[in-house]
C-alpha cells in the first residue's frame, strides 16, 4: 500500500462543511491502493476568486471549477516522491453536491479521487479515457460505500 505524506492548505472561509484531514487522507490513500510507492501530496481548499484565477491562467477557462490537478514534473534525473498538488473550491463542490443532489461528503471524496487520478496521468478528454477513468472511480468509491457519481438522481 501507498505511503502518502498530505499537506492540507485550507485557503477559505467556508470551513464548517469541510471534510476532516482524516477523511482526505483516506481518499487519497484509496485512489492509491494499488502502488507500494510513497507520495507527497498537497490538497489546497480554495475560495472561487482563486479557482477561477488558476482555471483562467492554467486552462483558458473564465469561472471557477470543482478541482484541478497539478501534477508534479521532476527534473530529468531528480526522483522525488511529490505525486502533485489539487486545489479543490468548496464552494463548488457544495454547489454541485447540492445540485446533483448527492451527499456532501460522497461529493468531496469524488473530487479528491478525480484529482488523484488526473495526478496519477489519467483523463477525460476523449469518450475511451473518461470512460476508463470513470470506471476506476466508481470501482473505488464502492469499495467505500459510496454510490456512482456518474448516476443522474432525481
């Protein structure tokens, strides 16, 4: 099992709904499972000015978004254990869980494992990526009884 060193950066006002640093480290340790290596990783809660700026400045895109995926790119020859860094916007994520109607929690742990995964070199940009990376997600978040993101509810 992944050794995972977590620094947890909470970088908003909004705190009364954020999941534990328990609860991250759990995610991430679960979209990990499979490797024996170790891993630092940085998650940073973010307010929506500053994930808009980042998703404005690292993708072209003018608005906030729930998370983004930075993956670290070492040196030629430097090995280092930093898998990247996620800044993930609560207010987005609060948003969206209540939009889609699903569990805050189960909406937070979707999020993290989606940025771990993009850190891990998996995407969604055609229909054969997003339906391998959404296959890995599903598959974790059952192992931890949470129900398919990607089921429309009513």
């Amino acid at each position: 099992m992944a050794t995972v060193e977590l620094d947890l950066q909470i970088a908003t006002q909004e705190t009364d709904q954020l999941p534990s640093e328990a609860d991250f480290r759990l995610w991430v340790e679960k979209a990990l499972e499979n490797s024996d290596e170790e891993f630092e990783v940085t998650i940073r809660i973010v307010e929506e000015e500053e994930s808009h700026a980042l998703n404005h400045e690292y993708r072209g895109k003018d608005k906030s978004t729930n998370v983004l995926s930075f993956p670290f790119e070492s040196p030629p020859g430097l090995e280092l254990p930093l898998l990247g860094d996620l800044v993930i916007c609560a207010h987005v994520v609060e948003k969206e869980a209540q939009e889609q109607n699903k569990e805050l929690l189960h909406h937070w742990a979707h999020m993290t494992i989606h940025g771990i995964l993009h850190l891990c070199g998996y995407d969604h940009i055609n229909d054969e990526e997003a339906d391998e990376m959404e296959s890995i997600e599903t598959g974790l978040l059952a192992s931890l009884s949470i129900s398919d993101p990607y089921l429309i509810k009513e």
